[in-house]
C-alpha cells in the first residue's frame, strides 16, 4: 500500500516537475498522459487494498515531520512574498500571523511523538478515485485546449510549461490532503493547493486575472490562519496530531469543538462557502480546465473534505448545527444568486458553491444518511460539474462566448457538444441520476431541522429553474445534410468518459453504497434490495426507475429519431414566416429575424443588491456557528 | 377498434380555427355568438383554438387580398392532415361587394381549398354551426378516400 | 406482487380517472356559464382525434420532449400507486416538467419561449411548497414513504391543515388553472396562443394531453393522503377540494408570474412554515 501512496501523492510532483524543466510539448503530452493512466490505475489498485495507517520515517535522512514543518514555513515563505509583490497587507498579515503561530506550536506546543503520516479510509478513498480519475481527465482535456488557448493570446513564449507544473502538483497535493493521517501534513497539503491555485487563477496575467487571483489568496490565507488557530486549540486539549484519534474521541469540552469550528471556517474558506464566495467567481477569468479543476475535483472539495473529515469531532454539538445552517444558507443564497446569471461560468461557480453547500450541510446533520448524502454528493457531482466546465470550455472556444444566450440553438451547428452538454445538464437535477439522489437523500436527512429545510426546499427550486432553461435553449432544429462537428480526440475522451462516467455510476450507485459507504457506519442508513435503497424514512428504487425511465428514455430517442419520416414545419408565427425558422416579416414588409431572451429575474435576484445582504448573514450565522462551538 | 374510436372521435372533436382576412367584422362577430350560451357550439366539442398547429378546421371571413394572402395560405399549411376549411360570409365565398377593388384576390378559393361555403352577409350563427357540421361529414369522407 | 398489481391499476386508472375529471371539469364550468358544455367523454375524443392527426414537429427534441414527460409522469403515478417514497416520487414529476420546457424552448417561436419561462416560473413557485408538505407529512408519520400514510389513525388533515391550504396553490398551478394558467391559456385565442404546448400539435400534443391527466390524478392523489382514513371523507375532500378549484378557476382573471410568486412565497410558503411549527413544536 505504501507505494501506491507515494504513487499517488510524487508521482503527480515528478511529473510537474518533468512538465516545467523539459519544454518540447510532445514529452509534456506524453508525461501527462501517462501521469494520469498510473495515476488512474493506482486509485484503482488502492481499492483493493488492506487499509492500515502508514508512518512514514525519513526521507533522504531527514526526519519527514521535519521535512513537512521545514516546507511549511518556505511556503509560507512564498505565500507572503507574494503578498510584498502584489502589495497586498491582507496576504502579508495572514501569513506572518500564520508563521508565528505555527512557529510557536511546532516549537514550543508539539511534544513530539511518532503519528501516522497516511491513513485511507472510506471517504478518502473516494476522494482519492475523484481527484486522481477526473483530475486526470481534465488535464488530458487541458492539453489541446492550452494549445488553442495559446494561439488565442499570441504569446512569444509559451507558459504551459508552468500551466501543466501546477496543475499536476495540483493532484499531487490533493490527495496528500485527502490521505494525511497527520493534521501537520493535512496542514502543507492545504498551504500547497492555497498557492497552486493562486498560480492558476493568476495564470493569463491579465490585470484582472491578477486581481482575483490575489482575492484568492488571501481568503484562502485567511483560511489557513483559521485552520493553525483550529489545530492549536484542538491539540492544547487532545495532545495529539494524530486524526483518526482525534475523530475517534468525539467532541471533548468547548475549547476543542472551537478549534473544530475553526477548521471548519478553514474549510468553508476553501469551499468559498458565502461570504467568501467571491474567490471562486474571480476564478473564472482562468483557462476553463482550471476552472474545471477547481471547482469539480480539486481544491472546493478539499474545502468539504475537511469539513466532512472532522465531522465525527462536533457531532452532536450545536456546532454540528450551525455548519448544517451555514450550508443550507449558502445552498439557497447562491441558488438565488444564480438565477440572474446568463454567463455560463459563474452559472456553474454559483452552482458548485450551492452544492458545496449543501454537502456542508449534510455534514453539519451529521447523521449517517446525510454523511452518506454528502459523499455521493461529493462524488457525483465532481463527475457532472467537471464534464459541464469542460463543456463550457470547448463551446466558448466554437463560439467565442460563455453567454449562455450566445449558446441559444448550439445544436444546430455543434450537435455533439451540445448534446453532452445536455446529459450533462439533466445528471445534474434530475432523478435517477446520482447528484439528485443526493439531493433527495439531503432533503429527506435535513427534514429533521426546519431552519436548515426551508431553506433547502426553497433552493432545490431555483436550482431546477437555471439548469432547465438552460439545456432547453441548447436544443434547436438542425438541417439535414449540415456538416458534421469535428471535435478533437483528446477533447472527446474526456467529455465522452465523463459523460458515461456520470451514467454508469449513477446505476452503480446502490452498490457504490453498498461496498464503500456502508462499512463506514455501524448501523448503515440503507438496506440495498433489488437495486434500490431502502430506509425507514423513504426508499429510491435507483435501479427499477433507471429501467423505467431509462427504457422510456430510449424510446423517446427512437422515436425522435426518425422525424424526418414526419412533415416538419416552421414554428407558428401568426402565418407571417420569412425563409429562415424563426423570422417573420414585421414592419416595412422586411424580415424580423427571431431573438429571445430568458427570464433573469432581474428586479428579485439582482446579484449587486442580494450580494452584500447575504454576506452580512452569512458572517452572522457564521459567528453564531463559531459561538455555537462554546 | 381503437381505430374507429379515432375515427368517430373526428367528428365529435373538431377544434375551430378563426381567420379574418379583411372582414369588416360582421362574421366575426356571429362566429364568436356560436361559443355564447345561447349557441353552446362546445356542445359539439368544438373549441375555438388561436393556433393551426392544433386545429381541425379553419373557419375564414373576408376577402383575401394582396397582403394577407400569403398568411393565409402559411396557417393552412402549418394545419395538420386531416383538416378543412370553410369559407364563411360573402366577402369570404366570393370577395363580395368587395370584388372589383384593386387590392383584392377574391374569395378565399383563389387561395386555398374551401370545403364548404357559408352565405350570408352576415352569416348566422345557426348557418355556421351547420357549415361547420357540413365540414365535418366532407373530411370524414376525405379521410375514408385517402384510406 | 401487489405492488405490481397496484402499478398497472394506477397505470391504466390514470389517464381514465384523469380525462373523466377534466371532461367533469368542462361540465361543471359550462353549467356556471349556464351552458350545457360538452359530453363527459369530450377529453377522450380530443386526444384520439389528436392521435389520428398527421405527425408534424418543428425538430426531433419535441418528439423527444412529449414522449419523456408522458413517461416521467406515468412512472410517477406508477411510484404512488406502489407506494413510493414522496420526494422520490415528486422529483419523477419534475423529469416531465422539465422535458416539457426544454422542448417548448426547442422551437424558434416567440409563444413556446415565453410559455417555457413562465411555466419555469411556476416550477419555482410550487416546488418548495411541495416538499414543505412532503417534510409536514414525515413529521407526521415518521416516514416519507405513502406506505406510512396509511397506518396512520387520524386523518392528515388535521394535522396539517395550513399545509392543506398551501398545497392547494400547488394544485391551482399543476391544473393550469386561473388565475395560474399563464404558461398555456386554457383558450388558445389569447396573447399567448398556447404558450408552451404552442408547438406541441398532434400525436404528440396527445402525449401531452395524456401525461397531464396523469399529473392530476397523481396531484389528486396527494390531497387523497390527507384524509386516509376514510374513504367516503376522502372522496368528499376530493370533491370539495375540485369544486373549490373550478369555482376559482371561473371567478379569478388571469394574473401574471410577479403575482404568483409574491401570493405563493409568502402566502403559500408562510402557512407552510407556521404548519411546520406546529409539528416541529408538537
């Protein structure tokens, strides 16, 4: 097992480190795309494995603890120089306070004492096949497309080299994270993805892209701070770094829930749950894959793994319920948000953040069932959401917008793209696929709490507004005999993979339960019978409405499929159609060419107006969350 | 048997379609008088729908001229098989007092083919309803032929 | 094997019960216009005339569309009649209203676009409503199963009888009936023509036809639940509850989405929350 790990977590190092110094691109295709079949293949492998907790002695003679505490200050070390280069007195207050207090704990609080370094139990399993696989994908997807993205921007000198450096390091880090068994480790790998993605977003080095990646920045470096005060509370009453003890204590007095609910605020930082949401939309002005990496795989999950890792630690507790209030908030305040969207980006930045929402609020339940909730959660919409980033990105490079109005009637010239966009879409809200079994398992978890609810009742509809409308305005007539979309290889392998990825899974998902989610409960929330999940509270027959539905579905297609048996005809235009669908002839007998526009909501979800209002409550219900902790 | 449960439910299901193409309103009107209490034309299923994409049988008052035409002619077109048309009024059968005038076709036949002719200027409500059931025995029979 | 038995009884009961009580439906209002209004059966011949037309699409995502939400709606009906779990049950629903807009948007026709947003609006409008009174009727029973409903000794309704009220706003919008009908008139010579089934014609306006006589019965089914525990106070509920319906639908004008959402958040979703309260509290 040990190998696997230093497999999953250098590997990734090495290859980032082959991308940056060797500078021919065919050897940085090749190097990526053997980083992600190994690494795929080793999340795999790590399935089958006894699950032990790993120590890892020296490397190269050096004490590894040493080594971590070492490369923590250089980082922090980076962090703040940064932070001198872009003037920033945020960054550079965040990181001095972070160096002193770590400087204090590591030195004078830390007796020290051998712990674990690695530990792979069910959630980071998970998280270790969702980083490695879909990371993977993504930065296949990431090598046509930088190329193209290049092209665009007539740079004299090409800086993939760096792109692809970060964005295995990326990988690299996140599963450090995901495995580390360590809180002190746990700790560099979250300091690592703070900088990599600061590198990312900042990548184009356009004055805007700076400016949001610095806002990045020191709101993760905010979270960082939160996240040494959170782990020096938590060990000045456990004593121990270890976190399977830690967890296996439970909540142990007010001192240490605090800390809890400081890694907890560490962890809403890195989710960009509201009010730090704003990172998270800056982030979009980077290279789509980044943006897909990002928000799908990487870096917002590490957020909710953090808070999901520690939930064992404050259950119970009215922390436990004001992390559920707080991700419910966030789940309906960018829904809400959303809906007055049309860029397709910050539609899905809004929606990931929604999302993460709501796993911290099936975190913040924290009865079996919303724990299950989250983890499928977690997965399933990593899978959906990075194939819809990677959709977004290869649209805006056909069509040169990420408007979703400029994206009105994609079918009719890019039928492949736009149709898996489409799957895409409906695996995102709609039963049996596996987010809206989430979804389903949340609500039905959450219904025990009225605050948290409402709330979601109220999201889970604006979130079915903004993903309808837009897979319907996807949909358009196309002629016949129109020419066929080209669409890349390494650009369909990924959308293909994770588009039947998303399928799949979603069938499998009983068994997915059965033989990774289950073991992790002793009194399991669901009983698996003929493919569907059965619970005192409710049942999802996953497999029998897969058949139902799925059946039905293929049919439709059939059917829809030979319509050019059937007569077609223009839409109705009060019997005034000009050649074209859609265009009438108006005044001056001259043609009126069809344009149409969704319902925004302006004057109700105006995102200047609702923005500040929902901070505001989100920093309230945040300090009641921290006070809750007491 | 499903078959002739569709064939006998066109005849108790048509759904209307009113045109004007230029009448002076007086059709209209007395097309409209046909869904009042007094005449009670659902009685008979029939609905009067503002779209071709659903009806069954258009109903056209006016004369065609040079303008409409061509509307004319798209609504019929977008009407699915099997449908008819009924011309009602005067103006409607033969371009009425209206004939001569530079901008007018004529009758709704110079354009489309006309089932049935209602007369009268205005037609009455009871004239229509009739032609309207007139139309009806005429598309079943076309029905039949095309079978 | 009951279960599968009750299934094909919702399956084939469904678009019968669901076209008998909107020919019913034709009836009652034609006798408040003092006319005598089409023959019950009047729903059946529209759709069998409709399944006799000539097919005639804009493109193939309408086919799709129409065929997805009569399936969606008909699994749905087939989930309550086996007992399914509610919010499972609900969200099968959804699947049918959002093909439904999906395809009205498929169309390049000013009356299917702005029909689809409207009906969207009203997704927004009854579906938080929905699950408030599916989360009223776990705290009750203990279960979001319609399995548990049935063990219980005393009629829903008196536990939730604001939650009935709010439900009603639910039933108004999923009927189409004013002053909630703004995404397809009932009387397509309006502004509006048909909204969103504008582009739906034929067959395929037939499926849909069908599939929302499925969505009534499964909506009537819902308000069912709430008197369980007898049948003749059931039908009685039903019957008021329609007649309430066609008595608004006759007497209210049509309103616009702004309204619907401003009566339906506060109003609706208000009485749910006090309900709520209360079964929180007791």
């Amino acid at each position: 097992m040990s190998n696997l790990l230093f497999l999953l977590i250098l590997l990734p190092a090495v290859a980032a480190a082959v991308c940056y110094f060797v500078r021919s691109s065919a050897v940085r295709t090749l190097t990526v795309l053997a980083t992600g079949a190994i690494l795929t293949a080793a999340s795999l492998a790590l399935l089958g494995q006894e699950t032990q907790p790993l120590t890892v002695g020296s490397v190269l003679g050096i004490p590894s603890d040493f080594l971590i505490a070492v490369l923590d200050f250089a980082l922090l070390g980076v962090i703040f120089m940064y932070g001198v280069k872009h003037k920033s007195l945020l960054i550079q207050g965040f990181t001095l306070a972070q160096a002193a207090l770590l400087a204090w704990f590591e030195l004078i609080m830390v007796k020290s004492a051998e712990v674990p370094a690695f530990a792979v139990d069910q959630i980071s399993l998970i998280m270790v096949l969702v980083v490695s696989i879909i990371g993977s994908l993504i930065c296949i997807f990431a090598i046509p497309y930088m190329k193209e993205h290049e092209e665009h921007l007539h740079l004299k000198k090409s800086r993939q080299p760096q792109f692809f450096f970060f964005m295995l390091l990326f990988l690299g880090a996140m599963n450090g994270l995901v495995l580390s068994n360590n809180i002190l480790w746990l700790y560099f790998f979250f300091e690592v993805t703070t900088l990599c993605s600061f590198m990312l977003i900042g990548h184009d080095r356009t004055e805007i892209a700076i400016k949001n990646s610095v806002r990045a920045l020191w709101m993760n470096s905010l979270g960082g701070l939160s996240f040494v005060i959170g782990m020096m509370l938590v060990y000045s009453k456990v004593g121990t770094l270890d976190i399977s003890a830690i967890l296996a204590g439970g909540p142990q007095g007010a001192l240490m829930v605090t800390g809890v609910g400081f890694l907890c605020l560490a962890g809403f930082t890195k989710a960009a749950q509201v009010p730090f949401q704003s990172w998270l939309l800056g982030a979009m002005v980077a290279p789509t894959p980044v943006s897909a990496l990002l928000h799908s795989s990487t870096m917002v999950k590490a957020g909710v793994y953090v808070v999901l890792r520690f939930a064992p630690a404050y259950s119970g507790t009215l922390l436990s319920d004001g992390v559920a209030v707080c991700g419910a908030f966030t789940f309906l305040a960018c829904a809400a948000l959303c809906i007055g969207q049309s860029n397709g980006k910050k539609i899905l930045a809004y929606s990931t953040v929604s999302n993460l929402g709501l796993i911290i609020c099936c975190a913040g339940l924290n009865t079996p069932l919303a724990i299950t909730a989250a983890v499928l959660l977690i997965l399933f919409h990593a899978i959906s959401k990075s194939l819809l980033f990677l959709c977004v990105g290869t649209i805006e490079q056909a069509i040169g917008s990420r408007d979703i109005e400029d994206m009105r009637g994609l079918y009719a010239k890019f039928p492949r793209t736009a149709t898996i966009t489409i799957i895409g879409i409906l695996t995102m809200l709609l039963p049996p696929f596996g987010v809206l079994m989430g979804k389903w398992m949340a609500l039905e978890a959450g219904a025990a709490n009225i605050y948290v609810i409402i709330m979601l009742a109220m999201g889970s509809a604006l979130t079915m507004v903004y993903w309808a409308r837009w897979g319907g305005l996807l949909m358009a007539s196309r002629e016949a005999g129109a020419a066929r979309e080209k669409q890349a290889a390494l650009i369909s392998l990924p959308l293909m993979t994770l588009c039947l990825g998303a399928v799949v899974l979603s069938l499998a998902s009983p068994w997915i339960y059965n033989s990774m989610l289950a073991p992790m409960f002793n009194a399991p929330p669901f009983a698996l019978s003929f493919g569907s999940l059965n619970a005192a509270t409710g049942s999802f027959a996953v497999v029998p409405l897969f058949l139902a539905l799925g059946l039905g579905a293929l049919y439709a297609v059939k059917a829809a499929s030979g319509f050019r048996k059937v007569k077609i005809v223009a839409p109705y235009l009060s019997g005034s159609n000009a050649g074209e669908e859609g265009t009438y002839i108006g005044p001056m007998n001259g043609p009126v060419p069809f344009s149409a526009g969704n319902m925004y909501l302006g004057e109700l979800f105006a995102e200047g107006k609702l923005t500040p209002v929902f901070n505001a409550l989100a920093v309230a219900l945040i300090v009641l969350m921290l006070g809750g902790a007491l | 048997m499903f078959g002739s449960f569709i064939k006998k439910s066109r005849a108790k299901s048509p759904w209307i379609m009113h045109f004007d193409c230029g009448s002076c309103n007086g059709c209209d009107i007395e097309v409209l008088a046909c869904l009042t209490p007094l005449y009670d034309v659902e009685r008979f299923g029939i609905i009067n729908v503002g779209n071709p994409k659903h009806a069954d049988v258009l109903l056209v008052t006016g004369t065609v001229n040079h303008r409409n035409k061509k509307v004319l002619k798209n609504i019929y077109d977008q009407m699915p098989e099997p449908k008819a048309v009924i011309a009602i009024g005067a103006c409607g059968n033969t371009g009425g007092v209206f004939r001569d005038a530079y901008n007018v076709v004529g009758g709704i036949d110079k354009v489309i083919p006309v089932d049935v002719y209602v007369p009268g200027c205005p037609a009455k409500p009871e004239a229509i309803i009739d032609g309207v059931v007139v139309g009806l025995g005429k598309f079943a029979q076309k029905v039949e032929e095309a079978e | 094997m009951d279960t599968l038995i009750l299934v094909i009884i919702g399956l084939v009961a469904g678009p019968v019960i669901g076209g008998l009580v909107a020919g019913l439906d034709r009836r009652v209002t034609a006798w408040f216009q003092s006319r005598q209004g089409p023959p019950i059966m009047q729903s059946f011949y529209d759709v069998a005339k409709l399944l006799g037309k000539e097919k005639m699409v804009v493109n193939q995502w309408q086919i799709l569309c129409a065929w997805v939400y009569l399936i969606a709606a008909a699994v749905s009906v087939g989930l309550f009649f086996a007992q399914g779990d509610l919010l499972v049950i609900f969200f099968v629903q959804a699947v049918g209203a959002v093909f439904l807009v999906m395809g009205a948007m498929s169309a390049k026709s000013p009356f299917s676009q702005v029909g689809a947003q409207r009906e969207l609006m009203q997704i927004l409008a009854y579906e938080p409503v929905l699950i408030l009174v599916f989360v009223g009727i776990y705290l009750v029973t203990g279960s979001f199963s319609i399995s548990a409903v049935w063990e219980l000794e005393q009629p829903l309704l008196a536990k939730m009888p604001l939650l009935y009220l709010a439900l009603g706003y639910a039933l108004t919008i999923k009927l189409r009936k004013s002053p909630f009908d703004f995404s397809t008139s009932h009387h397509g010579h309006q502004e509006l023509v048909k909204g969103v089934l504008t582009e739906y014609s034929g067959p395929y306006l037939a499926l849909v036809e069908i599939a929302h006589w499925y969505e009534t019965v499964l909506i009537l089914g819902l308000c069912a639940l709430f008197w369980s525990t007898n049948v003749f106070w059931m039908a009685a509920l039903l019957l008021g509850t329609y007649a309430l319906e066609i008595l608004v639908d006759n007497t209210m004008a049509r309103m616009t989405w702004r309204w619907m959402l401003k009566r339906v958040w506060l109003l609706g979703m208000g009485m749910s929350v006090v309900n709520l309260i209360w079964l929180y509290a007791g």
